[in-house]
C-alpha cells in the first residue's frame, strides 16, 4: 500500500503540538505554506527566552555549507533543542555535504531546509533528505482549491465571507495565496468590526463602484453585451491611476472566465451533475447557472477565439506595442464580438 502523502495540516498541527522531526524538506512553488509553517515552527519548537542562543535563520545564496553544517551539529544552550532554518538551501554552494547529515541528523535539533524553485529530489542531498526524513512538495494550487482557502483564511482572520465575493476574490485575484492573505486583510481593515464581508465590499475596497467594476465587466461580457462592456471597460480606465496596470488586470480576470468556460465546455461532454461542474472549474455551485448560461452565448471556437484575443492584448500591454491601453482593449473586444457582428451582417 502506498504511503500517504503528508500535507500542510499535517505538519500545522504535529507543530501545534510540538511533535517534531530532526529535519524536514520543503519545496514547491506555493511558497504561502512554507512560510506559515516557518512561522509556525519558530513559535512553538522554542520558548522566547530560548531563541538568542538556539535559533538560526540561514539564506544558502549568502552562506558556507560547513558553517551551516556546524550549526547544525552544534547543541542547544540552556534549552532541549535548538532550531536551524536554512532558506534558498538549493542555492547553498556545496550543498551535497548534507547527505551525510541526512543519514546521521542531530537528535537535539530541528533542521527546516527550505527549497525555492525546482529541485531534483533524484541526486544529493535532496534524495537523502527525502529518504531519511520529513519531505512535503507545495505544488501550486489548483483553480477549484482557490474558494476553499479564501474562506478558511477569512476565518482564521475572524470573519466570514459570502459566496459572492468569495467568487470575486477568486476570479479578481487568482491562485497566489500571499496576494489573497493581503487583500483579506485589506478587507478586515475595510469592514472594521463587521463579521461579514460581502460583494460590494469586495468591489468597493478594490476602488471600484457597484456599477463599474471588473466583476460587471465580466457578466455582460458574459452575457455579449457589446455596448455595456465596452462602457464599462471605458470607465475603469478613466478611474483608475495606472490605467496599464488595470488593463493588465481585466484581461487577466477574462482569461480565467474564458478557461472556465472552456474547462465547462469539457466538463458537458462527461454529463456530470452541476455540483461536480462547479467543483471542477471553481466556482461554487449558487453560480454555476451563470457560467452555463454564459457558456450557452459562446460555443467552441469563439472560446478559441477568445483567447487569441487576450494573449494579443496581454503581449501588446507588456510592451509589445506602442498602442494606448485604451486602444487595445477597444480592439480585443471588437475582436471578441466580431462572430456576432458577422452574424448579424449575414442574416
């Protein structure tokens, strides 16, 4: 039977406890984790007035692989452990010498090597590391994760939020855990001492209005309103202090829709339920009425089409054109209207 894969909870609560390992291995590209279990472990392997003589934090691109070795065979002063965290060890010149200190590892003390970037768990000293002790890979999360950790974030931060703006976060923000934390708590500040956060807050800390904002743009574009989302688009820039920045970021948030639209597409082939549907492309099921109804206005290739659109506009917003932000949007909308405009010129 294959060994079960240990998780971020996992370690959050052996941590909580204080149940530790000599050494752990994290790597992955969702830093978030890493970093909240760095936390984690800094405030309970080690109580405060133990911290001075017992605690080193090391960064591999500016140090030696023996001195951080030595570290980390040194023992405790006046405390039962001592613990050694060493940030970018990929980077740490030399590194392999650690193969050894995977094999025989320090009993007194708590070794966390954390990995930025991709590593070869294959080759020294990652291998032995793996085998010999706690390993735990971050991989980036998937889309349909995103609402989940939304709202299990908002609660640790002492509020609740509604589906809606779940929603908008999610579609606004993207998979980047750090940015999602940030905004919460732009949202905690924005809300005070409400305990419940809802769409219009979403859309008002964003600096944006109930009628003109990205989360609009989308339902009409959703629902082909040419004139509306155009309108919109038009009124964003004009309120907005980079409007680059805010280009950049509509097209972002479109993107995601037209890949849930896409993923959607895919998902009706299979004849799954709509909870399974909205579970698959992220979203929660109060909503998935909406994508399909969308999806219903826009058929295969003029997805396809969609995106062509937007990664021309992504490139030509990232100084692969000298048009104005204004001007590229205009043209990736009159693109994305274009089938229905040929439509209507045809009948």
């Amino acid at each position: 039977m294959a060994k079960r894969q240990l998780t971020y909870d996992d370690l959050a609560v052996a941590f909580s406890h204080k149940n530790f390992s000599p050494f752990y291995l994290l790597y992955g590209a969702e830093q978030f984790f890493v970093d909240r279990l760095q936390k984690s472990l800094l405030e309970n392997a080690l109580e405060s007035h133990e911290r001075d003589f017992n605690q080193d934090i090391v960064y591999g691109a500016e140090a030696d692989a023996k001195a951080v070795l030595s570290i980390c065979l040194s023992y405790p002063l006046m405390a039962s452990r001592r613990v050694v965290v060493i940030r970018d060890f990929n980077q740490l010149k030399e590194n392999r010498l650690f193969t050894a200190y995977a094999e025989n590892p320090n009993p007194s003390a708590i070794v966390l090597f954390v990995c930025t970037g991709k590593i070869n768990t294959n080759s020294n000293p990652y291998r032995a590391l793996k085998k010999h002790g706690v390993s735990v890979e971050f991989k980036s999360l998937y889309t349909r994760q995103i609402p989940h950790w939304i709202d299990r974030l908002a609660k640790e931060k002492g509020f609740e939020i509604e589906p809606r703006a779940t929603q908008m976060l999610s579609d606004f923000i993207g998979s980047d855990l750090q940015t999602i934390a940030a905004e919460l708590d732009k949202l905690a500040t924005y809300v005070g001492d409400r305990k419940k956060v809802t769409a219009d807050d979403v859309v008002h800390a964003s600096g944006q209005t109930r009628d003109f904002n990205v989360f609009e743009l989308q339902r009409v574009l959703g629902e082909k309103r040419q004139n509306d989302t155009v309108r919109i688009a038009e009124r964003l820039l004009q309120q907005s202090s980079n409007p680059k920045g805010e280009s950049t970021m509509i097209v972002a948030v479109l993107t995601s829709f037209f890949t849930k639209l896409w993923q959607l597409s895919e998902f009706q082939k299979l004849r799954i339920s709509e909870k399974e549907m909205a579970s698959g492309i992220g979203v929660s099921p109060f909503f998935i009425k909406e994508y399909l109804s969308s999806l219903r206005r826009y058929d295969e290739k003029a997805i396809k089409g969609a995106f062509l659109s937007l990664l021309a506009a992504d490139y030509e917003l990232k100084g692969g054109s000298n048009r104005s932000e204004r001007l590229i949007l205009n043209l990736m909308f009159r693109k994305l209207f274009a089938s229905d405009q040929a439509e209507r010129v045809a009948a």
